[in-house]
C-alpha cells in the first residue's frame, strides 16, 4: 500500500469504520523483516509490554504514580462536594477490586493501546460497579458520523464485547491526549524501533553467554614444500586431534589447562567482537531514555549505573507528577465524570496530589504566604486602618468556610 492509499484509509476514528479499535491481537512474537532492519512484530502490544522489562517497568511506575491521587467532586466555586456517590464507587468501583487498583488497571491499558473502556454497570438506583475492560476484547462498530453529531450515541453504532452487546452509554471512553479524536493511538507503537533494539541487544547478549559461538579459527600457517608450491595447512586428522585436545583439555573449569602450549605453527584468528565493541550497554540505555521521554517519565526516578542524587530524585519526581501525571489523571477523571452521568451541572471530577511529599513544598509555600496576608491584615485591622468587614473580604478564599475563618 503506497502513502497515498494510507492517507485515503485514514479516518479520525483511528482505522477502519468496522474494527477493534487496535486490530486483531492474537499472539505472535515472530520478527518482521523491513528492509534492512529487524523489528519486533507489534500485533499484540499487550504482550510487547509484558515481555520487554523496560516499557512494563515504565507504564507500571506512571500507573503506580497515579494511583496515588485522590479523586474529589469539585462545585463551579472549586469547592470539594462532600460525600459525593461518585467517589463513593471509585473508591470502591468493584468487586474485585480497590480504587488503587483500578486506577493502575485504567492507567495500563490507556499506556499499552492509547485506550481504555471503562464498563458501568447500571441497577434501578444507579451504577452498581466500574470495570476496566481489556482493550483487546472490545469490538466496536461506528456509524462513520462525526463532526455533525453532539454524543457518542450518534458516532458509535454497536459496541461488542466478548461477544455481548452493550450499549453506548455503558461504557466510558478514555485516551491517549494526541491528534485523535475517538481512539487514541498507542504510545507503544511508536516505539518499535527503541523496543526492537532493546530485544535484540539483550538477545545478543543471552548467545554470548550461553552459546558463545565460534570465537575464532585455529588453523596452521600455510606451507611451501621444496618444490615452492604451497600445502594444506592443516590435514584432517590434525584438524580432529587438535579439536579434542582443545575440548578436553582445556578452558577454565578445574583440572583444565589454561594456556596453550604447542610445538606446531598454529595461527589464531578471532572471529568475534568483544561485548563491549558491540555498545549493547549504551544501545539499551539510549533506548530507555526516548521510551522513558515517550511516556513522560523523567530518568532519575529509575535504576541506573550512575545513581542519582536524593535531590535530582527528589526534582524529578515533582517534575513527573506536574508534567505528565497530573494533567492526564485530571484528563481522565473529567471523561469519567461527565461520561458517568452522576456530577450536576457545574460540577467537575478531578484528582488531588497535594498531600504527597513532593507536592507538599509548594503547599507550604502557599501556607506561608497566607499567614504574612493574615497578619498584615491582623494589623492594619488593629490600628483601625480596615473595617471588619474589609478584614474578611480581603483573606485568601482558602481560609474562609461557610463564612467562618479556617485555622492555618
């Protein structure tokens, strides 16, 4: 298929009108060959991320991060909405599973597909439970209307899964936020380069290890008999006998000879590259770097030679939660929230990460400069220079309750 012919078969759903919304993964780990180079077969992407340690230990720490929030119903005033149902079923969405766990679970498959379908079961009095459904089992038929409709009613037709139909209005509809406007397209795809380099230097490293392979040629510098003409090297027979001395009696374990001593004109040539010629090392970390920058991770938050510092750690993990961790739990509890059907008009769900150590910095920042505003005010109100009423008008909103001054 030429490029033309791919821009024609593109729609903004992300593939064809009819299709699971990242084609057909049945399990295949067979390598492709394009071109020159050698790439991972990416049909089934769930089985890239548990088979390539580098992208699970990546989508893992961002869902693990997430799962650290705490989900809160915020009115038109940025007010929390106390004892809210919605955050009564997240924090206890099914029975299977705790909020914590759930949120990895959504935060997983949104990172592996550029996806994830969340399943809202609904009784008379409401929605009894929230699953995340594997992206893999989820069938969906769209109608090919888009731009002129107003609900996802009008865009999807019939959705599937394992085998059962559901309604539109069952299920909540996340992505990747990218250039797609219905199906979000997987980070993971875009690494099949780094991913493909990271398999093959660690294969190559696993056959140096266990099968080594030949490392050279041992061969008898050629020889000219008296008639100037030239000989074989080395006869058969010479060739068997030196094998089975070279197999028997030498190499590193005990009661092996280490050195070779002989009284022939043997030649050695070496047929293989040291490991580190090869620069498998610096591949692989070249390669965590851009996977690590893909999903918006920053670099000093995992394993590496060269550790860092508990600042740089300290650095990177705010850094983390304000760039990349943060806007997407807020991106995903506002979808969950309107696509639940259970928040009123003006109200809004989102995710909290103030209370975690790294965050807590900017919170007393925030304390402190609350308390300089209070104690000018303390004392121009002292020296009769405001009303109490211009007091309480002029304290920060976060200090004030129902009317009542908050304690700092």
């Amino acid at each position: 298929m030429g490029f033309v012919d791919k821009l024609k078969g593109w729609t903004p759903f992300g593939g064809n009108q009819i299709l699971n919304p990242e084609g057909d993964h049945r399990p295949t780990w067979e390598t492709v060959i394009n071109g020159e180079a050698t790439y991972l077969d990416m049909t089934d992407l769930m089985e890239v991320y548990h088979t390539i340690p580098h992208l699970k230990i990546a989508i893992n720490a961002k869902a693990s991060m997430t799962s650290n929030g705490i989900y809160k119903v915020l009115d038109r005033n940025n007010e929390e909405v106390e004892n809210h149902p919605l955050i009564a079923l997240l924090e206890s969405p099914n029975f299977l599973q705790s909020k914590n766990q759930f949120v990895v679970n959504q935060v997983i498959n949104r990172s592996v597909y550029g996806n994830a379908y969340i399943l809202m079961n609904r009784q008379t009095f409401g929605i009894s439970s929230m699953f995340v459904i594997p992206t893999e089992d989820i069938k969906i038929e769209y109608t090919g209307k888009l731009y002129n409709q107003t609900e996802f009613s009008g865009v999807i037709k019939n959705i599937e899964i394992n085998q059962e139909t559901y309604d539109v209005n069952d299920l909540i509809f996340l992505k990747e936020n990218d250039d797609r406007l219905i199906v979000g397209e997987s980070k993971v795809k875009t690494l099949k380069q780094q991913l493909s380099n990271i398999k093959h230097a660690y294969d190559a490293r696993n056959m140096n290890i266990t099968q080594g392979g030949a490392r050279g040629v041992v061969s008898l510098g050629e020889r000219v008999d008296k008639d100037g003409m030239a000989t074989n090297p080395m006869t058969q027979a010479q060739k068997e006998k030196s094998e089975e001395s070279f197999h028997n009696d030498y190499g590193l374990g005990k009661g092996k000879k280490k050195i070779i001593m002989t009284t022939m004109g043997v030649e050695f040539t070496s047929l293989s590259a040291p490991i580190k010629d090869l620069q498998l090392f610096e591949e692989i970390d070249d390669d965590s770097r851009v996977l690590l920058d893909t999903f918006g991770l920053n670099n000093d938050l995992f394993s590496k030679v060269k550790g860092s510092t508990f600042n740089n750690v300290e650095i990177a993990d705010k850094r983390t939660y304000q760039n990349t961790i943060i806007p997407e739990a807020n991106l995903d509890s506002l979808q969950i929230g309107k696509q639940s059907g259970m928040l009123e008009e003006g109200q809004r769900l989102t995710m909290d990460f103030s209370h975690l150590p790294c965050m807590q910095q900017d919170e007393n920042e925030k304390v402190k400069i609350q308390n300089t505003a209070v104690k000018s005010l303390s004392m121009a109100l002292k020296d009769g220079v405001i009303t109490i009423e211009e007091y309480k008008n002029s304290l920060p909103k976060s200090l004030l309750k129902d009317g009542k001054k908050k304690r700092v």
